[in-house]
C-alpha cells in the first residue's frame, strides 16, 4: 500500500502547488459534501438520485440511532422498512463507511436488534433490500466538464469467497486446503463458528462472505474488456439521474455477464464518490505500475474536475472540514460490527 501510494502523494502535493488548492479535487462532484472523499454518507447522494437512477438504487431506508430502546427501535423501523417492501433477509449497514466496513445480512428480528444496539445514539444506519442477482462489479464513471456523457474508465467482477464440499471434509480442511481462503482463515472460522467442524455436503458451494470486499478476502477481475457501448449507453442513462455528479463508482449486481454487457438486469447497491477506486487495480494480474498509473491517473482527474468546478463560483473547503469528517468516520468505524 505504502508503494502504491507514495507516488499519489507526491502528485497530490505538486497539483496542490499548480492549482493553489490542496483540496480543491474536493468539489469534483459539487453537490456532494467533500465530493463524498471521506465522513459523508451514503445516503447523501442516493438521496439526490432521480427518474432512472432512483429506480435503479435498490431501495433503502436510513435511521438514526436513538435513545429509544434497541428493541423499540427496531419494531419501528422494522414497520418502515416493510412498507417500502424490504422485509428479510434484507441488508444493513453503516451510512457512512468504506471498503465493506460493518455490512450485515440481517435475517432475523433478533440479528437486527444486535446491529443497531452495536451503534452509539446518533449514528446512522442504512437498511436495503437484498439484491434480486448474486453477481456483483464495480463500474467506475468519470464524466469531465462540459460533456454529456460521460464515460466507464474501468469495470470490474467481485466474487465472494467459497468453497465446494465433498462430503468427506470439514469446512475447516476445505477452507485450510484453499490457497487463498487458507491466508484468511481466522477470518472465515469467526464468521462460521457453528459449522466450522462439521462436513460439507457433496457439491454443496458455501459462500465465506456476504459482502464482496477485497479486504475481506474476495477476488476483483479485471472485465475492461467487457465493456460495451450498450452498456456504457445505460449507466450514462441512469447517471442522468445525478447530472451534478462526475466521478465515482457504483456497485452493481446483475443477472448475467451478457445482460450487464447489453446494460440490462442492473441494479445498484450504492455510488460512492471521490474517494472511490479504479477496482481493476487489485486483480492479481494487474502489475505494479499499472495499478499506479491508474491511481495517478484517477487523482490527476479530480484536480481537473475540482478546478472547473472552481471557475464556476464553488470554493474549495478547509483543510479543518476535511480532518473534522475524516474523525467522525474514524470514530465510528470503531463500533461497526464484523462484515459479514
């Protein structure tokens, strides 16, 4: 990490210099606190969506964690949530949080109620309905100043972790006996306890983990090549949606690798904003350089976007703003539970 990311820094103090602005890349996406870098929920932008992308967001709910009783609290937004027609299992995270931090397949009343008791009084926390497909990428959008579409600079396949019995092996042998699943063992043995020693079915594939994030042990593939002018004609269609935003990446799933390359079947978890990366980077057979290149090349970006926005009346904010938001994500990610 240090590697990849010395050279971004470097170029972030030089463009800092060029511009006159250290967080000037921080009005990218103008309408977005920080242009969504760090400490902004999710929810801030999903609420602006519109037309096809309010469509195309799975639908969720944000509730503030109160002094309400954990078991009241729940009941309550148990009977919101429904209404919108998200009932179990049904996915709850944290609103403001990165990198699959904190997710949580919520299967029952009682799970939920752990979830919300983990949170201190006034944090946020978003419920969503469970995606109708199990495949899941990353579409990184960069749309630059006056264009009206913009473009997928990179695209790229999430799979979760798994294994397949054989009806001899426990879950423990068939994890230790994977050559990647085995680096993360503790990680899996914490999150499957109660089967951890007991024998998978023959062909019977168990996910390890929900959430599909690197850090956690699922594997990104580069799929550049599979993007198609249908489907960059439909995420610029549903961008629409969001005409104030230029840079970031959303997290899909979808039916199928034909249907995503016709831009059908797609529906979105969530967008994130400036902080967001090219994913590609982290599949195995992208070399070093390559994943610099692309990092130095997304930054170089922002600053471009940054500095247009800047000509049209928007100021940069603070260094103070940037730090006091970079706490209170800090500070709340102490208190999210284990990723599921």
């Amino acid at each position: 990490m240090q590697i990849m990311y010395a050279p971004v820094a470097i170029q972030w103090i030089l463009l800092a210099i060029r511009h006159r602005s250290i967080t000037v890349p921080l009005l990218a996406n103008p309408k977005l606190r920080l242009s969504g870098m760090v400490g902004v929920g999710k929810s801030e932008l999903m609420s602006q969506a519109q037309d096809i992308c309010q469509e195309a967001i799975l639908t969720w709910n944000l509730h503030i964690v109160s002094t309400l009783p954990f078991k009241q609290q729940a009941q309550n937004w148990l009977e919101k949530i429904k209404a919108l027609d998200i009932d179990f299992p049904f996915v709850c995270k944290p609103d403001i949080g990165c990198r699959g931090s904190g997710v949580k397949l919520i299967r029952t009343f009682e799970q939920f109620q752990g979830v919300i008791a983990a949170y201190p009084i006034g944090a946020a926390l978003i419920a969503q309905k469970l995606a109708s497909y199990e495949h899941e990428a990353g579409v990184f959008y960069v749309k630059m100043p006056n264009q009206d579409k913009g473009k997928i600079v990179s695209l790229t396949f999430k799979h979760s972790p798994s294994v397949t019995g054989d009806g001899t092996k426990t879950l423990k042998q068939l994890v230790t006996q994977d050559s990647r699943a085995r680096d993360l063992l503790h990680l899996y043995q914490d999150k499957h306890l109660e089967i951890w020693n007991e024998i998978i079915p023959k062909n019977h594939k168990l996910t390890l983990l929900f959430s599909a994030s690197h850090c956690q042990g699922a594997v990104f593939t580069d799929a550049r090549s599979e993007i198609t002018p249908e489907l960059s004609e439909s995420i610029n269609n549903i961008m629409q949606g969001l005409p104030e935003f230029h840079y970031g990446r959303l997290d899909v799933k979808f039916s199928s690798i034909d249907q995503l390359k016709k831009g059908k079947t797609i529906e979105i978890i969530e967008i994130n904003g400036a902080s967001s990366e090219s994913i590609h980077i982290w599949d195995k057979n992208t070399s070093l350089i390559e994943a610099i290149k692309a990092l130095l090349w997304q930054y170089r970006t922002l600053f471009t976007l940054g500095a247009y926005q800047r000509t049209k009346g928007y100021k940069p904010p603070g260094i103070k703003k940037f730090f006091k938001h970079w706490r209170i994500e800090k500070n709340l990610a102490k208190h999210y539970p284990d990723t599921d």
